[in-house]
C-alpha cells in the first residue's frame, strides 16, 4: 500500500529534506551565503564567572582545548537545536544554518543579523572550508549525523576547538546545558531549562484529563518517503508528550527507532487515545491519510485524530519543525498548541 524510498533518513533529516523543495519554490535557491558585508565581532552577554578555561571539549574523535571564552561561535549542525540554544542564551552565532529561517519563534532581526547562513537546507553536512572563512573560535555540532567522521572532526579542529554530540543523543535540556559551559554561561542555561519546563508545566496544568491518557505523532510525507511514527521512547517527542501527562502506547516500542517507518504491518499500531498526524510538504497525502487500513484505526475511526496540515502554499509546517527541532524557544512556542491538539482529540 505504502511506498517507501530506500535507505530512508532519520526524522529531523527527512523534514530538512521535504523542506527544501518547498522553500525552493519560494526562494528558488539557497539562502545560503553572507548575510552583512562586514565581519563584526559578536556580542556575548556577561560571562558569569564559574567556567574555567583552558577548557577540554572531549569527543569519541580526540579532544580540542578552548584556551579563552569564545567571541564568533559558527554552528554546522543542520538541524537547528543548537542554533537555538545560542540564541536564547543571548549569543548571535556568526555562522548557522539557513534553517533557522523557519524557526517561527524567532526575531526574524536575530536570524538576519548572523553573518553566514550556510545552505543546510537538504541536511548536508558544511564543507570545513567554508566554516574557516567565518573565522570561528568555537565551532559547534551538538546534531551531528553519521556523516560527522574522523577526517571531518580533523578538519573542523584545525579550525578551531570543536564541541560535539551525536544527533539524538542530548535532550534539548542537555545540549541547552552544554552549550552554556564553553561561553560561561552556565547559570544561564539552567535558568532558560527552568522557565522552558515551567512553561510546559503551565500549559499542563489546565487539563488533568491529559494524565494516563496514551498519545502518539505520525509524521505523513509524500509517497517518497511515507510516514514516520516519531513519539518512540526516548525522543523527545515523546517526552513533550509525557510532560503534559500523556504515557505512550505499548505498541510504541516496536516501530524501529531508526526511522519510524509506518509500514502496512505496522498501521494499526498507531492508534492511541490522541494521535497527532502532521502533513509535511505540498504532495497529496491521501494516499496515507484516505487508505483503508488507516481509516480503520481506532483513534480514526472515532475522531481522536487530529490532522494538522502543512501550509499548501509552501509545504511548510511550522509546528511539526517545532516539535522535531526541540529547544528552549520552541518548546514554549508549540506546547499551548500540542496541549489544545490534545483537548480536541479527547474531547
């Protein structure tokens, strides 16, 4: 029924990708490139005192030394977690992804006041060569994808000292936390999870009808690349959801933790008391949302879904980006959302 294209990406990757060919047809190419013609150095807020430098940034590929509190920050992850992070610790990275265009939660002055934005909007990985041109003295990958080698982590760290994680490895409370260390700026960091979480907390209060009650996300792309179950243990999909009270579906243990893919043996475990469908990209989703196998699916079949679909114009969907690119600024931006999602699906 569903088609799948082979050696599918992981989520965040998939939506970059679906993403870029709704942007092309608004920009018509890569954002990409810089954005002032001057190379102004950033202003970081007051350091608070309490990291130590020479600070080690250890990694799986050797460790690199921050001799100093870093001025121009330059970002190569792709996905815009830790793009995030430093914006809301008040440090304009001088290098980031083009992706923080989508991000609706931002001051669209923020993002144009980065000096490159690096064309990341197919996922790729930024060519070391360019990253030295912005001349950073931290260079941060707290996503980086499979991709991210030996030969590569040696390149960035003849740059400058390289603070890495893998994808999917840090909650976004952990990589706010460590991203505030190398800039001093730990106490902020913490204070930025407390307001985040407090923020989720209030938008839980209002609705004890969420506790114990299942809940589970489904991605729908076109038939290129099917549908995703993104709410798996351990994602933090699946914590925003735990933190508003919902638990997750025994069955969300068997979709595989690598891409999620909603094959047909696998459609009628979708079901939950509230299931989310996101659409993403301009392709007609009918082919998922109209099959027979969906449609029987209890959460379906008696109204508990809710759809919510992609702008038709661009593709684009703002609030399935927020949920899959998690931080301290998104969060608070899509949870009032996610929280009146649930309130119609249970009713």
């Amino acid at each position: 029924m569903f088609h799948h294209a082979p050696n599918r990406m992981t989520a965040t990757l998939r939506v970059l990708a679906v993403g870029a060919v709704a942007l092309l047809g608004l920009v018509g190419c890569s954002t990409g490139g810089d954005t002032s013609e001057t190379s102004a150095e950033s202003t970081l807020p007051a350091a608070e005192g309490a990291t130590q430098y020479p600070l080690t940034l250890p990694s799986p590929f050797g460790d690199t030394v921050l001799e100093d509190r870093p001025e121009r920050v330059a970002v190569v992850t792709a996905a815009t977690y830790d793009s995030d992070a430093l914006i809301a610790l008040g440090v304009t990275p001088v290098f980031a992804p083009s992706t923080l265009e989508r991000n609706a939660w931002l001051d669209p002055a923020v993002v144009a006041s980065v000096e490159t934005l690096w064309d990341s909007s197919e996922g790729s990985e930024v060519s070391a060569e360019q990253v030295a041109a912005s001349a950073p003295d931290l260079i941060v990958s707290l996503g980086s994808y499979d991709t991210f080698d030996q030969e590569y982590f040696d390149r960035l760290s003849a740059i400058a000292p390289v603070l890495y994680a893998p994808i999917e490895t840090l909650s976004w409370q952990e990589l706010t936390r460590a991203v505030g260390e190398p800039l001093d700026l730990s106490a902020s960091a913490d204070s930025l999870v407390r307001a985040a979480e407090e923020r989720v907390a209030a938008a839980k209060a209002p609705h004890p009808q969420f506790e114990g009650r299942t809940a589970a996300q489904v991605t729908v792309y076109g038939p290129e690349y099917g549908a995703e179950y993104g709410s798996m243990p351990g994602t933090d999909m699946a914590a925003l959801f735990e933190s508003l009270g919902f638990v997750l579906p025994e069955a969300a243990s068997q979709f595989d933790p690598a891409d999620g893919t909603v094959s047909d043996e696998l459609v009628s475990r979708i079901d939950a008391d509230f299931l989310l469908i996101n659409t993403v990209g301009k392709d007609d989703v009918s082919y998922f949302l109209d099959a027979p196998l969906v449609q029987q699916v209890p959460a379906i079949a008696d109204g508990r879904a809710v759809i919510d679909e992609a702008d038709p114009e661009t593709g684009l969907n703002a609030f399935a980006w927020a949920l899959g690119v998690q931080s301290d600024l998104s969060v608070p931006w899509a949870v009032d959302r996610l929280a009146e999602f649930g309130v119609e699906a249970l009713g």
